[in-house]
C-alpha cells in the first residue's frame, strides 16, 4: 500500500538534537516545500544553504512485514530519524531515497524528523566549483510511505521495443511470482507470467501518436502499475531515428527553478512546463539540464510525446576526492533507476556537462549504464571539439554565433565526434541575454539569433538535432548571469513569460496556427525614428500586409536566408509595394524610389548606397521633386516621428485559406488581462497549483513590454500565494502560482488582483 505523506508538516530553520525530544515551535508546511522563499531577483545565496529540519506524525493501525519511506527529492543531504532513532543519513538533490523502516516504526503514532543540509558539499555534484544553477532547499518533491504484508516489487524495468516485444526485469523482494496484465486503451489484452512477451499489431510509440500501454503488476495482494511506450530509437552518423524514421530534434534546455518557490511544484506545475515546451515552444525534445528532474515532468512528456534527454548532476566541474566520485557513480544509477521507464526518454546525459575529459570517471559511468539498460544510447556534453567520446552520441556546445551572420560551426570541425551520433546540445544562452522588457530590436535580435542557429543545424546531414540555451530564464549564483542572479537566457521569463523568440520556436511547429509579430510598428520605437523590416513568426505560408485597408503585399517565409528551417521567419522589408500612387512617376521610376524610400526606412537617407543615391538624384531632378518632396513622399507612404499612419494589418493564410489575423500600430491604451492555468484545485498526494497570470496589453492585444504596473494579490479560502502579496509586471507580464490547502470538503477560495484603478476577483474551487 502507498500512503502520501504530504500535508501538514512541522518546519523550523537548523536543527539541534533537543529536536528529536522535542520539537519547537514551528511553522505548518505541506510537501512539496521551498525551505526559503527567494525574491524574484537579487536575493541573498547563502539564505537557503544550511540546515532545516521537518517533522510529521503518521498513524499506522499495524505493523506491517515491510515499512518504507520514499523522498523523490530532498536538497541536498539528510538525516532521519524515525520515533528518536538515528535511521541513517542518506544524499538526494535530485534523485529519490527509499528507506526501509520496518524495524523503527510502530503500532500507533509515529514520528518523523528529517533534518536536513542544502549547503552546496562540496564532495557532493554538482558542487565543488562554481555552479550556474541554485540547487535550492527543503523537502521538494513528494514523500511516500509503502506499506507490504508480502513479498513486494523493489524496483521494475520494461524494455519495450517498436515491434511489440516487450522484456519485464522485475526486482522482487520475497519468494511470490508476480503476475502481468497488459492493458491498452484501460483493456485488458493479455495476462501471463513470463518475463517476455510478443504484443501482434502493436500501437508504437510516436511523437504525433505517443501511444502509451499499462502494466499491472500483480504480487503478493498488491498491483503496481507502469505506462511506458514501445518504440526504437536510433542514433548513428546519419541522425536520430524514432521507429526507423529520421526526425530532428529541435529543442531547449530546462532548468527546474520556478520564481519564488525555486523547485518545490507540485504535480500541476511540472505538467505545465512540459506542455509549455511542446505547445507553447513548438519543442518536440527537451534536455532536463543539469540534473535528474520531476517524475511528473517526465510523465507529462511520456504522455503528449516530448521527447527527453536527461543529465545526470553536475556544471563543467569533476571532483578528484574519491568521495565526490562515488557520489557521482551513485548519483548515475539512482537516475536511471529512476528513469529507465519513461519512454520520453531517448539518451541518458552521462557525462558532467561540459567537463573535460576524464577516462577512469567516464569509463565507470558508462559501465553502470550498461549494467543498468543496455537498451539506450548515452550522450556528453562537452564545450571543446576534441573530446574523448565515451559514450554513443557526442555532444558539443556551441557558442560561435556572436552575431546574425553566423549560427553554428560545421559537425565535421569535431574531430572527437567522428564516428557518433551528434548533437548540439547547447547555444546562444550567455552570447545575447535578453529580458522581456528590453528594446524591441534586441528582443527582435535574440528571436532571429535562435532562427539562425536552428536553420544552420537543420542545414546540417547527419546532425540528429539542435537544443538552444534556454527555454525559461533560471536563478543563478552571483558570479552568473545579471547581476540580479538571474540568467536572463530564457526564450522565456522565470514566471513563464514569452519573449519573441518563444514565438519563433511555437512557429517551427504546426500544433497551432502562429502569426507573432516580433517587430513594434511605431518608428519611435527604433533608433533615429527608423522603420526596419518587420519580423513576423508564422507557421503559415504566406502573409498579406495592409496599411489601412491597402493592401502592401503578400510575404513568404524567407527562405534564402533560412533555407532548413519549417517555417523561415517572414520579413516585411517593404512598407509602400502596391500603395505606391503617383500616376506621374513612370512604373520603372516608381520601383527606384521604392526601394530608395525603403532602404531610407531601413538606415536613414543619410546611408543610402552611392549608386542608388544618384538614381534617386537624378530622379528627383526629372520630376522636379525637391528634398521635402521626398520627405513628404517618405512621410506618406512610411512615417515620420510622431506621426500618426493607419493601423497595419497582417493575414496569415495556409492553403489560400486565412487561419489568422493581428491588427498593429500606435498604442492607444494598455488594459489588463488575468488568467488562472485551471481554476479547480484537487488536492491528491500532493497539494494542487494554479498558475496565475497577469499581463498589460494594448488595444490591438499585444503585451506592453514597457509596463511595470503594481499589484497586490490577496486570497481568501483554503489557497495560499506561492510568493510576496505585492507584485509587479516586468515587460508587460506577471505570472505567479496559487497553491491549494487541504480541505475536508469541496470549498471555495478567491484571488483578488487589485492594481491602480483595476480590481478583478477569480474564484478557485478547491476539493
Ligand atoms: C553553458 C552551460 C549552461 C549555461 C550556459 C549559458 O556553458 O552549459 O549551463 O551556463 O552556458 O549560456
């Protein structure tokens, strides 16, 4: 049986023997718990590194044959004590301990401590040198306690490949023989005993249909249940491959770190940020860097098909102390343990991210995999080219793109990678960060760098996929990132914001029609009040621009300058096209100073070229146009600073067919939007999140990247705000979780936003 011990724990900072018989006054937390809350921004590092202790009383009516307890994940190290006495002391951070307890606890009230230390050991990965992450601190992730009268199922692994055949090692401890019953689609297809199994007619595992089976376990009175995927996957020379057929793996890193709360989410919020990744940023893969993360997580990818690369706990450093290396060898089996079964998961990352090369660490690492499943590839992660590749897939960090003229270095400068299946595993993140709030052209130039960097990789044969540094901006040390320690490399904001290059991403996908326009439409907004090409992110084929209601033009990707990606960005370059009227000026003539004017909008008069300029010259003289003329002629058909032309309008269409519109221009006013991820809360094993957003848009709908508006956000009810009661917009957005508390019976809760002449009441059910 599997008792969640979750609510209603007794927390207090440090902790002192005297605890064990008495345990001080303290404070009432449900699991999963963030030790120290953090600002948003410029917090204090050593907050959160020290000790913590938590207590919890459970009852059991017996004694049970075997008693355990499962932490999926404590920063970083405990100790537990159990009715007084000293269990053990046992390392986490980001893998689960399962403790058998039979012999501690007894009939009646029990008593837990867990005392724990979120100092960064350095005998202990990821630390030992300079981290770019914040590990965090608390009891973060969800407690189980397992209760058997019989023999019990320690740990299973289901191999499971794209012809239906399916391998079952099950880890029993006891004398009893497990049954199996497979189910697809909650039907019963077949029951047996064996350890293999041939399913006819299987349904595999894709990332358009990621079609997942059920085992149930049957031992000793007591069922377990798996989800898991059949499907193969390849990786050599020519590519990745998913059941046989080439797919290129586009993707982003994700840190764990969520604002205020850093990793201590429940199920719902894990579950959001993999669908996040594959709807909202079009990815089809994500690499949990640098550390094992959620087992909700993971199971939200094995559900809507994101694929997974994971990574086993560490940032460029390797410990010489044996001790640290030992950890680390722990650390690898626990996380494939842990992992093994997620059919999400196409590579284990084994080696320190971008460490150097290490061949006794490496060897061993790579042996525990193959003991462990025999049946996945491994990759490493290294920011130089000539590594020693020990395991199958070479993975290289690139940061050559210091500008839009270049995206990636060729696969074939990686001398190390010969022979292997390759990957980008990393780029762009430090080279350009850029905030929500930035000016447009810089939030315009991150977006463009990330397509550059893709369309190059996709460019590449025998590459199996590009994964970009980083999919949300992550808390960091103060060594790292701005100096507020936040690493701003995000394609979105630490509370789950979209930057414009978020957007580029969702367009490489067509899960939904995309048409973001990244550019501002007002001249002001640019240096010298210029009007450069507009930048628009779309999944469609093409786009017909209108000022007013004239029609500009009709625009395709632009797929000479992105010729490998899906869906090249479209750029408007060209503000006047059909709306050019001056019958007086030959149509030959009319195309000169087009391009004159627009190449002016672009860089000012003052830059246009030599020969365009003596073109123009000579026309201006053949049609007696004086300079005002033309700045008049400029200032009808382009803009001046400060005036007011119509509102632009794009039309996306896909075969022929409109499947979007936006409408932009000066901004009249700003109004508020507020959104709640889900509005009923079911408290389960855990306590239950929603996601409260709250953003300024202008009248055509688009986000106010200059607003910083205050709130406060109070609520009533059985919910409590994950973070500081008053709160403020960065770049147009706020977003923030609401968490529920236990309740006997469904109840009512409400948030209530109040803002400078704005109030707004969301209601909440919470069961
Ligand atoms: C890489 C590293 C990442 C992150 C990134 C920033 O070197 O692997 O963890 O620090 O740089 O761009």
């Amino acid at each position: 049986m599997r008792i969640p011990l979750n609510f209603d724990w007794d927390f207090v900072p440090g902790f002192e023997n005297a605890y064990l018989n008495k345990f001080p006054k303290s404070e009432k937390v449900d699991i999963p718990h963030n030790a120290v809350m953090l600002d948003y921004s410029y917090f204090d590092e050593s907050s959160y590194q020290g000790k913590f202790s938590y207590r919890k009383t459970f009852k059991l009516e017996k004694i049970s044959k075997t008693t355990l307890i499962e932490f999926e994940g404590i920063q970083v190290q405990f100790d537990l004590y159990l009715n007084q006495h000293f269990v053990g002391h046992y390392l986490s951070g980001y893998v689960p301990v399962k403790v058998d307890v039979s012999t501690f606890v007894k009939k009646g009230e029990n008593e837990i401590i867990v005392a724990i230390d979120s100092h960064e050991d350095p005998l202990v990965p990821p630390f030992g040198g300079e981290v770019d992450y914040i590990s965090g601190a608390g009891i973060y992730r969800p407690v189980y306690l397992y209760t058997y009268e019989g023999s019990y199922l320690e740990d299973q692994f289901i191999m499971a490949s794209g012809d239906g055949f399916l391998r079952i090692q099950s880890k029993v401890k006891g004398d009893a023989t497990p049954t199996y019953h497979l189910y697809d689609n909650g039907k019963e297809i077949a029951s047996f005993k064996e350890d293999a199994f041939q399913v006819e007619d299987v349904h595999p595992y894709s990332l358009e249909d990621p079609h997942l089976y059920e085992l149930r376990t049957e031992l000793d009175g007591e069922t377990y249940s798996h989800h898991f995927g059949f499907r193969d996957v390849k990786w050599d020379e020519k590519g990745f491959f998913l059941n046989g057929k080439k797919v290129f793996l586009r993707g982003l890193n994700r840190h764990q770190l969520y604002p205020y709360q850093v990793a201590a989410l429940p199920s719902s919020a894990q579950k959001e940020d993999a669908r996040f990744l594959k709807y909202e940023l079009g990815c089809n893969v994500v690499r949990t860097s640098h550390y094992p993360q959620s087992e909700d997580f993971l199971d939200e990818c094995d559900r809507i098909g994101l694929l997974v690369l994971d990574e086993i706990p560490g940032w460029q450093h390797i410990g010489e102390e044996k001790q640290w290396r030992d950890n680390l060898a722990y650390l690898t089996r626990a996380m494939i343990i842990k992992e093994r079964n997620h059919p999400s998961l196409i590579a284990y990352g084994l080696r320190i991210d971008e460490s150097g090369d290490d061949h006794e660490l490496y060897t061993r690492i790579q042996a525990i995999k193959a003991e462990l499943d025999p049946t996945r590839p491994s990759l490493g992660v290294r920011n130089f080219k000539d590594s020693e590749c020990l395991e199958d897939i070479y993975a290289y960090n690139d940061f050559s793109n210091e500008s839009l003229a270049h995206g990636l270095d060729d696969i074939s400068s990686w001398p190390g990678a010969k022979g292997k299946g390759k990957l980008v595993s990393e780029s762009n993140g430090h080279m350009f960060p850029t905030t929500i709030f930035d000016e447009t052209s810089r939030r315009v130039e991150h977006a463009l760098r990330h397509a550059k960097v893709l369309d190059d990789a996709m460019g590449q044969e025998g590459l199996g996929g590009a994964l970009s540094w980083c999919a949300f901006d992550y808390y960091t040390h103060k060594r790292f990132g701005s100096l507020d320690h936040i690493c701003r490399h995000g394609v979105a904001t630490l509370d789950r914001g979209k930057k414009a290059a978020a957007y580029f991403y969702q367009s490489q996908a067509d899960d939904v029609p995309v048409l973001y326009l990244a550019s501002s439409m007002q001249s002001s907004d640019y240096n010298a009040a210029l009007f450069p090409p507009a930048i628009i992110f779309t999944n469609a084929d093409e786009v017909d621009v209108y000022q007013g209601e004239n029609l500009i033009g009709t625009f395709l990707p632009d797929r000479k300058n992105y010729p490998h990606l899906p869906h090249p960005p479209v750029v408007i370059d060209d503000w006047i096209g059909k709306r050019f009227d001056e019958p007086k000026i030959s149509a030959k003539d009319q195309k000169t100073i087009i391009k004159g004017l627009n190449f002016s909008a672009q860089k000012g008069f003052n830059h246009l070229p030599f020969g365009l300029k003596i073109k123009m010259g000579l026309l201006m003289a053949k049609y007696h146009y004086s300079f005002t003329d033309v700045y008049n002629l400029y200032g009808k058909y382009i803009n001046h600073w400060g005036s007011q032309g119509d509102d632009f309008t794009f039309v996306a269409k896909k075969g022929g067919q409109e499947v979007r519109r936006i409408k932009s221009g000066s901004s009249l006013e700003g109004h508020y939007e507020v959104s709640l991820s889900q509005k009923r809360l079911v408290n389960k094993d855990t306590f239950d999140t929603t996601f409260l957003q709250i953003q300024k848009k202008d009248h055509y709908g688009r986000l106010c990247h200059h607003a910083f508006d205050a709130f406060e956000v109070e609520v009533s009810g059985p919910i409590r705000l994950l973070g500081p009661k008053y709160l403020h917009l960065e770049g147009g957005h706020l977003g923030i979780y609401v968490a529920s508390k236990e309740v006997k019976k469904e109840s009512r809760a409400s948030v209530i936003i109040k803002g400078n002449g704005f109030e707004e009441e969301l209601e909440i059910i919470v069961a």
